[in-house]
C-alpha cells in the first residue's frame, strides 16, 4: 500500500480510491513520516573537559646552576557522550612549584574541575583555583609577581546539531600583577582574550592572556571552544645572568558539541 503512494506521488497522479488515505495503516504511516521530518536534530556527541592548573617551567640562573619544574594538568573532569552525563567534579589539594630552593615558585590552594552533559542540548565545563601565589622575583632582575584569591573559567556549548552556541566567561577575584614593584590590578570578569602588555611595564619575553578563548566549528553540525581563564607565557632572557622560560595555565575548559 505505502509503495502505491509513493509510486502515485511520483508520478504525479492521485488514486483511484480516496479512501486509502484515510485507512488506518497509511493515517499511521503518515504520521510517523511528519514526526520523523519535524524532529529537531540534535548534537550526537558532547565532549567535556576541564582542569585546574597547568606549570612548565624552566630557570637558570649563574652560579645557582639550573632547575626545572613542572605540574600536569590538574585535576582533570572529563566526560563524553551521546547520553547525558555529570556533573563530574573533581578537586585536588594546591600546588607548589619550586625552582632552585625558593628562587622562584608557583603556589594554589584548592584545585577544581567539572565536566557535565545534559538533556541533550547543554555542555558544560570549568576549571578553577583558589589562593594563587606566582613569585618569579629573580634576584631583583625577574620581579613578576602575580596573586589571586580565585581564578576560573566556564564555558559551554548550548542548542543542538542546526544551532549551537558556544560561550565562556572568566573570573578573576581581587587578582593583581606586579612587574618589577608596579602593581596592576586585573579586571574580574576580562573580555576575551585579553592581552595584558607586560613589555610596557619594563619586562620583555611576557605574554600574559586573560580570558583566552578559542572557537571553532560551524555552529551547525560541530562546535567547540577551548577557554583559559589565565595563560602565561614566559621567555625571559638576561643575557649573562638568568634566563626563565615556560607556561603557567590557570582554569582551562574545552568543550565540543558534534
């Protein structure tokens, strides 16, 4: 019967009996197709992930010699899937950071992480960190201090496949930066990828980035954002004397939406 109608349709011609279109199997039928056709599409694969802190970092320094240290990232909350999923919320103690017995260091109190998919049309992630102390105050000549009472970031992908959205926002609590003795309080909710030029401040080699955001995708059949709340990035060179190089990471989220 349903290969009738669609042969009838095809060809441009009705049938023979109307009464075929209200039988009950082609009312079903009919129905079935109109649900099909009208159904929003939704995203098939939502992955999350966020961290708390990432570090690399490198300082020599003559006639202390050389150290390095580093921290993966963390802690991690991840998740992926079809189905909805989380939150899932990991924390982890601070970090400490040493290089070269207290020359410089990097130092936080309570990591935190989440990673959450729900109905289907929200994906979720943060990263965040509490009491944040950077000191690479190197022997007066390296004087880059930066403290925060909490650093976060979120972001999030909304809609589905036809019609994401993705989003990120940062937080920065009482967070200040000091450069060679000058202070500079840093704004508690940055525009995206905000750059903060510590070379003016009288110190080269610093790239610093609040609210680091980074979206790819059509919007339509994938979407992704990838967010730091804070990023830096150091490649500092006193010729003779000290050099410090590396990368301190501060709330990082990258959700994806597919």
């Amino acid at each position: 019967m349903h290969r009738r109608i669609f042969t009838a349709i095809q060809k441009g011609k009705s049938l023979l009996s109307p009464a075929i279109f209200t039988h009950p199997s082609t009312l079903l039928f009919f129905a079935l197709l109109v649900a099909i056709s009208s159904r929003p599409a939704q995203a098939e694969t939502a992955t999350t992930q966020g961290y708390g802190a990432n570090v690399n970092l490198a300082l020599n320094v003559l006639g202390l010699g050389a150290d390095t240290d580093a921290v993966p990232p963390t802690p991690v909350s991840a998740g992926s899937g079809s189905d909805s999923y989380g939150p899932i919320n990991n924390s982890a103690a601070g970090i400490n950071v040493d290089l070269l017995s207290g020359t410089a260091g990097v130092s936080t109190g309570v990591l935190t992480a989440s990673a959450q998919y729900t109905n289907a049309s929200q994906a979720i992630a943060s990263g965040g960190v509490d009491a944040t102390t950077v000191d690479l105050d190197v022997l007066g000549l390296i004087g880059l201090n930066l403290t925060a009472d909490a650093i976060e970031s979120t972001s999030q992908i909304d809609g589905s496949c036809g019609a994401l959205v993705p989003t990120a926002a940062t937080t920065l609590t009482n967070a200040q930066l000091s450069v060679l003795g000058t202070p500079l309080a840093l704004a508690a909710n940055p525009a995206p990828n905000t750059g903060i030029d510590v070379t003016a401040l009288g110190l080269a080699g610093v790239t610093l980035i609040l609210n680091e955001q980074v979206v790819s995708g059509d919007g339509i059949t994938s979407s992704s954002i990838v967010t730091n709340a804070l990023r830096l990035t150091l490649d500092i060179n006193i010729i003779g004397v000290a050099s410090l190089s590396g990368e301190i990471i501060f709330g990082h989220v990258d959700t994806d939406g597919a």
